[in-house]
C-alpha cells in the first residue's frame, strides 16, 4: 500500500507538474503530515524531488527528470491490456500503434508482471459484433477518423435512407455500437438551422469522403458520451408510436425480452402472474402494427395480442394467408 502510494505521488509530480502540498495530499487522500513523510521517502531512494515556498509554491521533480517505469500496478497493467481491442483499432488504421505500443508496455513492466499482464490477452478476447452478423465494411472509416483526430472537416457523398446527398460537416467523434461505426458530426450550416445541433452518421453509408484544410469549431464543452445517450433515448422516444396488451406464458415473455431493450424493461416491470393458466398480462411498446404483427408472430402461440384490436386482426389475417400458402383450410 506505502509503496503504491510513493508511486502514485511520484506520477502525479511528472504528469501534473508543481503541485501543492495540500493538493498532493487531496489527491492520495492522506494528511499532508504523511505526505511530507512519503517526500522525505522518495528523496532518499533518489527522486530528485524539490520544494518552493511561496503562494506559487509547492513540490516538483527536477526539470527533465523522468522515471523509466509506468506506475501501472500489476492489475492496472493487465486492465490496459483488456481495453486493446485489435478489430476496432485496426479499422481505424491504429493496429500497428496499438501493437508497438503494447510491445512498450510488456518492455516497461517488471518481467514478474510481463506473464501476468499477456495472460488477459490470451485467455481473453472482446468481441464487439452480435451474433449471426459481420462487421460493415467501412472503406472511409480510416479517412474519417483521421479527420476526428486532426479536428479537420470534411466532405462526404452519404447515402440516407431516402436519398444520396453531398454534404460537408464538422466531425466531432466516433462511436462503435454492436459492431457498427457511427460519426457523429455538424454538418455546415447547421448552426443557422432550426435543427442545429450534432447529427449522426452510420460509418457504412458513406460512399466517399475527403478531410479539408479547414478545421472544426467543437461546440462548447461538447460530451460525446452523453451525447449518444441522449440520442439512444430520443431514439427509442420516437420509434415507439403505440402499445400493446399482451398475453404471454414464461417462454413468451422469455422471447420478449430478447425483442428489444425497451421491451425488455416492460416485461420487468409486469406484475407477477395471477391467472390460472400461469400467463402474464403485459404491456409492451411498438413501433407500427404491421411492424409488431411480424415479431409477435415468431412466439405465437406463447403471446397473445388482446389489443389493439388492429393487431389481432393483421395476426389473424397473416395466419390465413400463411395456411392458404400451404393448402391448409383456414376458417
């Protein structure tokens, strides 16, 4: 613990520089009486630490003095090896930074470390893509994301949903969601517009896309995280239209879960069952009901639609066509 804490303040001095005494002592969350004692320490095993007094004052290293290890604790060291993911780095043209870098790591650690830390990469492997799927192919990933780095903007030729359309925007980052790449920028313009403000771009739909001389302007004190937080709920505001009741047995609701996060949320919050039969009354969101008619369809007969009565009727009518498809009289 002593020896961790003498490292910690020892790397705290050569990232942050001249730091009080009563900010180093914050920042380890001991008294400064025991941080004047871990300075008298690192001084004599030779850190070349100094002391200035004054209102400016306080404890620093000695300029251009750097120590050769990486302050990383043996499962900090094996963390930093789990982050590395080799897929996603490599779409981004980091593979090899990500490798020489690793190669640094392994060179800089204690060798009783080193098997410790190669050991996560060889018993554990991150995959990011869901199953049944295979990454997208993202040609421009690299060109964008290089433009993201730099802080330039960009042109791109961007296929919608509706349209093919030329567009120069601002990027502000990349965000990788269950294998998908998405930008995440402001295209020009924006800013004059009703709808200013960030949009989002699926990495695979540009079709072309060039980094210009000019450089971005971020918005001001701009999160990316909770940028896409937010546009994961507004996402799931504006596709649910409607709801359904439903009737559903413990493998219907088991298969419900697995429809979406949102409907998974409803079936949580359903009341235990109280019906003889041991089904559960439900209510989940849906996006249309032509759209619900095909997911519920897959766990007849363990859901049942009571309403809307909309519903009922576009599962009925896909019964009957499905049984005249297949010589079955239907009723």
């Amino acid at each position: 613990m002593r020896a961790s804490r003498l490292l910690s303040l020892q790397m705290l001095l050569e990232t942050q520089g001249r730091m009080s005494a009563t900010a180093l002592a914050d920042a380890l969350e001991i008294s400064v009486r025991t941080l004047y004692r871990d300075v008298d320490q690192l001084s004599a095993a030779g850190v070349p630490i100094y002391a200035e007094r004054g209102r400016n004052g306080g404890f620093a290293l000695l300029p251009g003095w750097k120590t050769t290890l990486t302050g990383l604790t043996p499962s900090e060291a094996q963390a930093v090896f789990l982050s590395g993911l080799p897929g996603p780095a490599h779409d981004l043209g980091l593979g090899g930074d990500v490798e020489g870098a690793r190669l640094k790591l392994l060179a800089s650690l204690p060798a009783s470390w080193r098997e410790d830390a190669q050991r996560v990469s060889a018993r554990l492997h991150l995959d990011p893509v869901d199953w049944y799927r295979e990454s997208e192919p993202t040609p421009h990933l690299a060109t964008v994301a290089a433009a993201v780095w730099a802080g330039q903007q960009i042109t791109m030729r961007y296929e919608s949903w509706s349209d093919t359309v030329e567009r120069m925007a601002s990027p502000l980052g990349l965000v990788l969601k269950a294998g998908v790449w998405y930008l995440v920028a402001v295209p020009a313009g924006a800013a004059h517009s009703a709808d200013a403000g960030p949009r989002t771009y699926r990495v695979s739909n540009i079709l072309a896309a060039t980094a210009l001389a000019a450089t971005v302007r971020r918005p001001a004190q701009f999160d990316l995280a909770g940028y896409w937080a937010q546009s994961i709920r507004r996402f799931e505001s504006g596709i649910y239209t409607g709801e359904a009741a439903l009737l559903a047995t413990p493998a219907g609701l088991k298969g419900l879960r697995a429809l979406s996060s949102a409907v998974a949320r409803a079936v949580a919050a359903a009341p235990p069952p109280r019906r003889k039969d041991g089904r559960v009354a439900v209510t989940i969101p849906i996006e249309s009901v032509e759209h619900a008619c095909g997911q519920v369809m897959r766990l007849s007969p363990q859901v049942e639609v009571l309403r809307p009565v909309a519903l009922r009727r576009a599962l009925v009518e896909r019964v009957r066509a499905t049984a005249r498809l297949y010589g079955v009289p239907a009723p």
